[in-house]
C-alpha cells in the first residue's frame, strides 16, 4: 500500500474546489493554517508543563 501520489493528491484538490467553490478556499486555508498553528502551540505548551513537572519532583 504507497501513500498519496500526485494524481490522488489533484483529484482530492478538484473535489474540494467543487464542494467548496474558488473564492471560498482562501478562507479555509487561512483556517486550517491557524487551527494548525495553535494545535502545535499547544502541544509545546503541554510539554514544557510536562517537562516542568518532572524537574520539580526531582528536586523534592
């Protein structure tokens, strides 16, 4: 089983100017890039609590 090729990767891309329309994909880009920027934002703030944690039990 390979993963998504090109051709896979154009068919998904027509489909989504289809069920969305042109002047619409801007706006969901622009979303999917902030959902996707906070989501990372909040792993890394979730390891660093986690990483906090240990150094305090260590040290009592």
């Amino acid at each position: 089983m390979r993963g998504l090729g090109w051709p896979e990767l154009v068919i998904i891309l027509v489909v989504v100017v289809v069920l969305f329309g042109a002047t619409r994909l801007p706006m969901i880009a622009r979303s999917i890039g902030t959902s996707a920027r906070e989501f990372r934002k909040g792993m890394d703030d979730g390891a660093e609590e986690e990483g906090d944690g240990d150094a305090s039990d260590k040290n009592s």
